[in-house]
C-alpha cells in the first residue's frame, strides 16, 4: 500500500519535477485555465501524451521554484517567465512545434451552461423559433423582453433577441432561459495567452503568421527603409537600385536640354525628333512578347522594315540602359 506523502513531502515533489522540467524543455506555453474541468484537463494532457507536459499549480509556488532555481543554476532567463504566471494559469512544457501544440489544445472545448455569475465570454443571442415549451412558461421571455407568441399551443420566439452581452455578468433569469431551452452558449478550454522560448516571450497571435504574412512583413520594412535612404540621401542595398535610376534620369534631362550626349540620349533624342521609330520600337517588344496577332504582326514587321537597317533591331524596353 502507496504511503501518503504529507503536505510538506508534496511541495518537494512538485519543486523537483518543476526544476527538472525548466531544465530539460526551452519551450513552454502558458495556458489561461478558467473554467476547465479536471476531467477535460485530463483528456488534454492524454491528447498531448507523448511530447509535451501540462503543468498546474500555485502560482505562489511557481514563481518561488522559479526564482529558487534561477539563482541555484545561473540560468536567469527562466525569469521571465515570473511576470507570466498571473491568474489561473497553467504551464505546457513542449519539444514539439508550438503552433500544432496550441491547435491540439484548442480542440479540446467542452460546452458550458450559462450559470449565474459567469462573466458572458462571448454574445448569447437567442434565435427565432419553437421553443417546445408550454404557454405557462411565457412569464421568462416577458421579464426578458423577448416577443412571443403561442403557436401549436408551444411558446414560438418571433424575432432574435441578444440575451447576453459580451462581459456581462450572467443573471439568474437567463441562465434559467437558456436551461429551459436546453442551450449551452459558452464553450471553455485552456487558452494559450503566452509563448516563451529559450528566454523570448511572446503573444499566440504570432503562430498564425504564415509565410506569406512574413514576405509581406520583410517588404513593408524594405520599402520604409528605401524610403528614409532616399529622403536622407543615404545609400543602402535597397535604395541603390532607385538612386541609380534617379541618377541616370538627371543625367539624361541634362543631356537633352544640353549639347552634352552619351549613347543612351543619343536614342532617346533620336525618338524625340522621329516618334515613329519609338511606336515601331514598340510594336517589336509586342511581337516579341506574343501579345500581337498575326495580321497586326505582319503590319509591324513591314513597317519595321522601312526603317534603316541600324534602327530596325533595337527596342525599347530596358536598351536605354544598355
């Protein structure tokens, strides 16, 4: 027969497999558990048997075996789990990937009854319909203010009606209506309001970033700083390609209100006194694209060959920076 360990002996046993879990996992998730029953706690940690370890407890004795342990191995980081643990908590030791240890956890959602007293975690809207119940039952939906009629000799709701707000505390007459009409509104589990790894912390929304969300990120950034290197007259990586572009644009605008030429405002002077051969020039990078029909391509390509020989193979396009 298992001797039954004291008080004291359990605080122990909790301080040591608390350590040795800092010690052997750098990620953990810190789960908010209201409302979470023990059996649903206990299906949640069968759903993550394997890899990950759910951890409940004190929040007094979490932060004190934290602070105890951080000092005894040097490891100061561990401490930043201390401002973590506020409310009623519990901790998810992983070694797995932490977005698929959060969807796990999100699965395991039990309903709840609207009982008396419970901060609404969401709107409780009641929809129109039959209720089934009997016209001596009309006096709830009057203290509610909810239209009824009687049909088919049941109560029938006529219109939707917002029974419970959003952060409203649940009242004693419509946790009795929603008894009555057998409804279980709010839905609980434990929900990953933190994520530390290896000494960062940070918010769950940061798991549903996609690569996508990533890209869109990294550009936004590139263009601010291409913004401020240009506005500072700063060369970086990503404002050298526009400052080039700007340079050689200067330079061309010089070029043709002066006698001074390079070979790139030679051709673009050259278009400026005949704009035929820049519609031709055109016409070419069409036909080469594939965007031209074959009568229009015929056209063009006679046209292009009425041009001098030295005009006829040059296009557009990129060939001013050539």
């Amino acid at each position: 027969m298992a001797v039954k360990q004291t008080k004291a002996q359990k605080k122990i046993a909790y301080d040591a497999k608390l350590c040795r879990l800092l010690d052997t996992y750098t990620q953990i998730l810190v789960v908010a558990a209201d409302n979470v029953g023990s059996n649903q706690l206990q299906n949640i940690r069968k759903g993550l048997r394997g890899d990950s370890i759910v951890l409940m407890g004190k929040n007094t004795m979490m932060k004190r075996t934290i602070k105890l342990h951080a000092e005894t191995t040097g490891n100061k980081i561990i401490l930043n789990l201390v401002p973590l643990l506020v409310g009623n908590v519990g901790l998810i030791f992983t070694k797995g990937d932490v977005k698929e240890v959060s969807e796990v956890v999100a699965k395991y959602k039990v309903g709840a009854p609207a009982r008396v007293g419970l901060i609404a975690p969401i709107d409780v809207v009641v929809p129109p319909g039959n209720t089934g119940l009997d016209p001596s039952q009309t006096s709830f939906f009057q203290v509610l203010n909810i239209p009824t009629k009687i049909n088919k000799g049941t109560v029938e709701i006529i219109t939707p009606v917002e029974l419970i707000k959003k952060g409203e505390k649940v009242g004693s007459s419509e946790s009795a209506l929603l008894a009555k009409l057998g409804t279980r509104p709010f839905s609980y589990g434990l929900v990953v309001v933190s994520v530390y790894d290896n000494g960062s912390v940070f918010s769950p929304e940061v798991l549903d970033l996609t690569e996508n969300d990533l890209a869109e990120k990294f550009a936004l950034g590139v263009s601010m700083l291409s913004s401020l290197s240009l506005a500072i007259s700063y060369p970086s990586i990503a404002a050298a390609p526009h400052m080039f572009v700007n340079a050689y644009n200067n330079i061309l605008s010089v070029a043709l209100a002066t006698e001074y030429s390079f070979p790139q405002a030679d051709k673009v002077k050259d278009y400026l006194k005949d704009p035929g051969k820049f519609a031709v020039a055109v016409a070419v990078v069409a036909v080469a694209g594939g965007g031209a029909t074959a009568p229009a391509a015929a056209s063009k390509e006679e046209a292009k060959k009425e041009e001098p020989e030295e005009e006829s193979d040059e296009d557009m396009g990129f060939g001013l920076f050539d």
